[in-house]
C-alpha cells in the first residue's frame, strides 16, 4: 500500500480545523510566573523534560509533549541562541513559520488527530479549568490522515515512507515530517503521536537549520515518545547522536545549499 497523500494533505487539514469551545475558559498563565511549590503542581515531567533537554543540546527549535487525554503538558522546551524564549507558546522566534502557526497550535491538532476529533486546551498546571475543542472536520478526513501518519512511520525504507526513522517496535507511533523554511537554510519539522489506539503522548517538534523533517526532529520527537512510554531508550546509539548533533541554526551563503540540498557536508554540519 502506498501513501494517498503528502503531508500538505495534513496541513490543509490543520488550516481547516476551526474548533468550537465546549467548556469553561483556561485562565491565563506564564511559564515564568513565580509561584508557591506548596499551592500549585506542574504537569511537565521532570524525567522527560531532563531528557528532552539533553536531546536539545546546542540546538535552536522548540519542542512540546502533552498527554492527549487531558492536554497536560508533559515536557516544553524553546530555544534560541542558548536561552529559554517564550515564543514557545506563540511561534518560532525567527524564520518562516509553518501554517500551524504555534508549537501549541501543532502539537493540539496532533492531539485533535489521536483523539478522533477532539482536543483539550495545553496548560501547565494541575487543577487549572480547561475547555474542550471539537474541529470542524469530517470524521473520514481525520481518519485518512491517522492512516497516513501510521503508514509514514511503520513502513521501511524506499516504499516512500517519510518518516520511518521514527518507527519504535510495539508503540504504533503515528507521525509525519516537513520542512520550513523560505527556500534557504530549511528547518527540520516533526509532529506525532503514540499509541495509535489509546493515545498517551503526542509531540510537535522543530529543529532551526535541521532541514528534511527526518534528520533530526523525527528522531528526537521518536525518542521523547519511546522515553516516556517505556521510561527507557533502547535506540541508545540514535539518542547519542541526536544529543551530539550541532544542526546550523542560522542562514548563511555559504552553507544554505548543501543543507537544503541535503547533501552530507562534513564541514557544515559539525
């Protein structure tokens, strides 16, 4: 079976979700407000976020877990340069952004997809209200589009699987990858969930300067997956690589063609 259609396919349906609240508005709230450890409890997870961290390391991009089931966030990251930015909540810092607009948005219509149509608002923090959201979407729609994210991950390689590297035996990952970017130096793009029936985690994922979706966000998108569904990481020698690679976060002249070309240049990917 081949794919029947390419991941614009799952950005025309991103750009029609247009949801409808159903419940009590989530109250605002800044990753960066103090507040008492005693009076309010996180969602993030501290082992994936540690985890997440050191997959980032020395990479620009962002990344966001949540669980589908609640929409708690289970692990936030947003980089640029080093240091933690909040665009993390509103859109990559620089560069062209994809039609999802926001980390948030993504990783919510992945949820949207896990759910078969529904999503719960992404929050930080335990007891906050929430609200759910229902997509102007028809069920088959959705149900071609899991398919697809299905086929791209548990396929081999050279039947036009796209994102078979982020394949983890027995986790039914679903997932697909692209690339933005405005023709230049391209960034690396990720967005899945897992288990297919049952889902637990859903991530979205972007690497500055990483180009094709499966270099580096599929890879370390897979990884966040499998750490916490399993609380291991058995493709030990993919998480090596994927802490060790230094992806190029900015567009230069020099080096914008062999990335984009996908070309392994030695020297411009140190």
């Amino acid at each position: 079976m081949k794919p029947y259609s390419s991941t614009a396919f799952f950005f025309l349906l991103l750009l029609a979700c247009g949801c409808r609240e159903t419940g009590p508005s989530l109250p605002e709230r800044s990753p960066s407000v103090t507040v008492s450890p005693s009076s309010v409890q996180t969602t993030i997870d501290p082992a994936l976020q540690a985890f997440a961290g050191e997959l980032f390391e020395g990479k620009e991009g962002y990344l966001v877990a949540l669980d589908p089931a609640s929409g708690e966030i289970l692990a936030m990251l947003g980089t640029s340069g080093g240091a933690w930015i909040p665009a993390v909540l509103t859109g990559f810092s620089g560069g062209e952004t994809l039609p999802a607009g926001s980390p948030l948005r993504l990783v919510s219509w992945c949820a949207t997809l896990a759910n078969r149509g529904f999503c719960y608002t992404p929050h930080l923090y335990r007891g906050d209200e929430v609200r759910r959201m229902d997509p102007v979407v028809e069920q088959p729609v959705i149900s071609r589009t899991v398919e697809q994210m299905w086929w791209d991950v548990n396929n081999p390689p050279g039947t036009g699987a796209r994102a078979w590297i982020a394949h983890v035996d027995g986790l039914d990952v679903c997932g697909s990858v692209a690339e933005a970017g405005d023709g230049g130096l391209t960034d690396s793009v990720f967005f899945g969930f897992a288990p297919r029936d049952s889902p637990r985690i859903a991530v979205a994922v972007r690497i500055a300067g990483g180009g094709p979706g499966a270099r580096y966000a599929a890879p370390i998108g897979s990884l966040v997956i499998e750490r916490h569904l399993t609380g291991r990481v058995g493709r030990t020698d993919l998480a090596r690589r994927m802490k060790e690679a230094r992806p190029l976060g900015k567009k230069s002249p020099e080096t914008a063609s062999c990335i984009h070309e996908g070309r392994n240049c030695k020297t411009h990917t140190k």
